[in-house]
C-alpha cells in the first residue's frame, strides 16, 4: 500500500486538497486550523514540501494525513477518499461494480455538500454587507426622525418602527459575526424560506 500513498502524495498538492475541503487559506497559506477550535491563525500550508503543520495542535503532514485527521479515518480510508474524491481511479481495479457506483453516489453527496457549503458562504457575506449597510442607513433615519425637544419626547410611529428594525438587524449582524454555525444556518434557511426577511 506505501506505493498507493505515494501515488497520492505525488499526484496532489495540499493547497488543492485543503481547498476541496473548503478550508480557506489567506495570501500567507495561513488559516484558522479546521482540525481543533482557535481564535487565531496557525495552521500553515507548505507548498513547496506539499506538507502543513498547525502550531496550535501540533499537527502536521502530507495530504493523506490531513484527509485523515480532517475526515477523523484511517490512512487507509483517506487515501481511499482522496482517490474517490479527485477520480485518481487507484482503488477502482480492486472494486466491483456495486462499490464503483456507491462510491460515484457518495462523491456526488459530497459535491453537493460543497456546493450548498459555497452558496451559504457567498450568501453569508453578500446578508452581511446588506445588513451593515442597511443598519448605517436606518441609523441616520433614526436621528433624522428623534424628537427634537428633549423636555417632551414625543416618538413616532415610524421612529419606534425604525429603531425595531435596526435592532432585528443588529441582531442578525450579531449572528453573522458570531462562531456559531448552528444560528447562522438557522438564519440562512429562515431568509431563504423568506420567513425572516
């Protein structure tokens, strides 16, 4: 089996697999590592050794062993989803027919998992950019529309209204921002469904 793992440590490259997997990394080949929660970058990408290491879990190593410690398997069963997951056809010779469709069918699940993880990020940013834009304007009608004399604060329906909305909006800023994957796809199916917006 050493040569099926040289075979994929030749035929891949980190930066491919990592960005398959959907972890983003920045100019610096640098993220947030995906294998254990942290504030700060230190997972690295070493392109030229075809290799990463995270400095905060003390982890490191080729393509199989990230598919391996991301997808929590064997080397074994990695190898065998990166040979699935990028059609290297390594495996397929000692597979049946059943397999080879199974096998098609999870890659397929896979993709659209991609696929929808894609959506959610590009609409994430997209809300986010309208929400912050939409908070900075209803910010400005609120003082426009602030009763002008303090010794009789009269609101109007339209102001209470305003300030309703800005906080509702706030609030999903605050979603957003946050690290909790849980509220914001609640929140993404909810505008999605339309009910939130």
């Amino acid at each position: 089996m050493a040569s099926v793992f040289d075979e994929i440590k030749t035929r891949l490259t980190i930066t491919d697999v990592c960005q398959r997997y959907g972890v983003q990394l920045d100019r610096h080949n640098k993220c947030r590592c995906p294998l254990h929660k942290e504030k700060t970058a230190s997972f690295v990408v070493y392109p030229a050794r075809n290799s990463f290491f995270c400095y905060g879990c003390n982890t490191g190593g080729s393509v199989v062993d990230f598919a391996a410690k991301y997808h929590n398997l064997e080397p074994l069963a990695a190898a065998r989803l990166l040979d699935a997951d990028f059609n290297l056809g390594l495996f397929e010779r000692d597979m049946s027919a059943a397999d080879r469709a199974k096998q098609a069918d999870a890659r397929a699940e896979r993709a659209e998992q991609k696929a929808i993880a894609d959506d959610f990020q590009d609409w994430s940013r997209s809300f986010l950019k309208f929400l912050c834009n939409k908070s900075r304007t209803l910010a400005v009608t609120i003082e426009a529309e602030a009763p002008k004399d303090i010794n009789n604060p009269m609101f109007t329906e339209k102001h209470a209204d305003s300030i309703n909305e800005k906080q509702i909006i706030d609030y999903w800023i605050d979603i957003l921002l946050s690290d909790d994957l849980s509220d914001k796809m609640t929140l993404y199916l909810q505008v999605r469904a339309g009910a939130a917006a």
